[in-house]
C-alpha cells in the first residue's frame, strides 16, 4: 500500500501561505519591471534603427564618391598604360624597319644561313645532274659511233661480197662468149648498106631461128646487143681497179680469230664467255680497260665499263680483230 504523508499543523500552513503570498507580490513587482524595460528597449531600437538609416545612406554616398573616382583613376592608368604599350610597339616597329632589333635579326640570320644552305645544296644537284647528262651524251655519242663503224663494216663486206660475185659472172660470161666488137660493127654496117639500097623492100622483123645443141639465142637486135657489150666493157674496166683494191683490203684486214655466238654464250679463241663474266677489252691502240658481259646476242655482244658505260661490240670485230677480249 502507498505511504500517506502526515498531516500538517496549523502553523505550518499559515506559514506557507504568508510565503506563497510573498512570492506572488515579487513576481508581480518583478513582471512591472520588466514591461518597464521592454518598454525603453524598444524606445532605444527606434532610435537606433533611425541613427542606422542615416548612416547606412551616408555610407552609401561615400563609397559611391569612392567608387567613382577609383573608376577614374583606373580610366587614367588604362589610357597611360594604352599609350605607353602603344609607344613601345611603335618603336618597336621601327627598330624592326631599320633592323636593328634583336627579335628580327635573329630569325634573320638563321634563314639567310638556312638559304646559303640550300643554295649551295642546289649547286652540289646542278653539277651531279649536269654531269650525268654528259656522261649520257657521251654514251650515246660512243654508241652512236660505234653502230655506225659496224654498219660501215658490214656494208662494206656486202657491197665487195656482192662486187665479187658480179666480176666472177662477168669472168665467167666472158669465158664463155668471145664476141669482138670489130665483128658487131662490121655486121651493123652491112645490114645497113643492104636496106639503103633497096628501100622499096618493107622492113620486116627478124623471126627467131629453131636451133638445136647448146647455142644462145639472143631476142634482142644486133645494135642492142652492141650497146649492152660495150656496157660491159666499160662496167669490166671500172670494176677491175675496185676488186684489186679489195682483194688488198682483204688481205690486210684478215685476222685469224675465231669468234661465235650460240645460245647466249660466247666462243672466242677456245674459251666460252657468257652474262656476269668479267673480262678486259683491248681496243687497237688503247690501254686495256675492265668490263662485264651484260648480254650476248646472235650476233652482238653488250659489255658494261667500270665507268658505267655501255658498248656494243658485233662478233664480226671480234673475228677481224679490232676487238680483243680475255678473261680477267
């Protein structure tokens, strides 16, 4: 069961009432007193909020004066600041323009060293490319030459193959005929006489005679005949000197050397040569020279000089010997 509290005296009882009415009137005391603050603390804030207002406008005034002249100052030290970053690219400019500013000449003389550079590079080219095309002149001027000596050889070698088959026929023809030229004219002139005298006879044509054996029947009239022979003659007469010529020619260009080509290998002197071979040229009254078989042809052969030109040499040099050749 719950304790109960003891029951209090009389006395007691008046006391706590005297004190509670105590406390009453100072709380009472205490609350007027503090409406009475209240009341001057809101007085002190009008006040004060009034003394604010004017300050803050005050303020306010001074710092826009303040503002206005710092943009001022700052409009005068932008426009000196223009002007002398302006002076200074003027004669800047001009120091460039005279050249004496170290900006341009440095650059400037780093391209005037790159362009002597470059032209002197251009002149080591030019040389190089004109002097390959004068050793491409040369090559083929040689070659020129050289086709030319081989075509005048061979040329040659026809017009007197041909020459000496014309003198053998016309040797042979002549063996064979012996016809005088006393017994043509004598025969021409009869004729002659003989149809003067009687012009009442039509001249008639000769018919062909039906001969047998080995004879030479000629279609062709007497004086023709007559013409032709003494063509002859006179062709004899001038070929005569020409074929001792050439049989003396002949003679002093025969060379015994023995010079083939089959099957793109050379045969020359018992010794076989055929593409990369390395051999020494000898040409007639020149110091031997190195080459290299390039190719070997029916009838030609293409060598390759140490100085990189080309020469072709035709298998009936090598024969002749105006072109020797050994292996190296």
């Amino acid at each position: 069961m719950p304790v109960q509290p003891a029951p209090k005296e009389p006395e007691e009882m008046e006391a706590e009432a005297d004190s509670a009415l105590e406390a009453n009137g100072d709380e009472e005391e205490e609350s007027g007193e503090e409406h009475s603050l209240s009341e001057s603390e809101s007085e002190a804030e009008e006040e004060s909020s009034e003394m604010d207002d004017e300050d803050c406008e005050r303020r306010r005034v001074e710092c826009l004066d303040e503002m206005s002249d710092l943009e001022k100052q700052f409009l005068d030290l932008k426009e000196k600041l223009f002007r002398e970053r302006l002076n200074q690219v003027k004669a800047k400019l001009e120091e460039v323009m005279a050249g004496r500013a170290v900006e341009y000449k440095e650059p400037l003389a780093a391209l005037q060293n790159n362009m002597k550079i470059r032209t002197e590079v251009a002149g080591v080219y030019k040389e190089l490319c004109l002097q390959v095309i004068r050793h491409r002149y040369d090559c083929e001027i040689q070659g020129a030459r050289q086709h030319l000596e081989s075509e005048r050889l061979l040329l040659f070698d026809n017009m007197k193959n041909e020459l000496l088959e014309k003198i053998r026929r016309l040797e042979e023809d002549r063996q064979n005929i012996d016809i005088t030229s006393e017994w043509w004219s004598d025969e021409v002139r009869a004729k002659k006489c003989k149809r003067k005298s009687d012009p009442t006879k039509p001249e008639r044509k000769k018919k062909a005679a039906l001969v047998s054996g080995p004879y030479i029947v000629y279609m062709l009239r007497d004086i023709d005949i007559l013409e032709d022979w003494t063509a002859i003659k006179k062709a004899k007469a001038s070929v005569l000197p020409l074929k001792k010529k050439l049989d003396t020619a002949g003679k002093v260009d025969k060379a015994p050397y023995s010079a083939r080509c089959e099957d793109g290998t050379l045969y020359y002197e018992g010794e076989s040569y055929c593409k990369g071979n390395s051999i020494l040229l000898e040409i007639r009254e020149e110091t031997p020279s190195q080459a290299v078989i390039t190719a070997v042809s029916t009838g030609e052969v293409w060598l390759r000089r140490t100085d990189g030109s080309k020469t072709k040499i035709y298998v009936s040099q090598l024969q002749k010997g105006k072109y020797t050749i050994r292996k190296a």
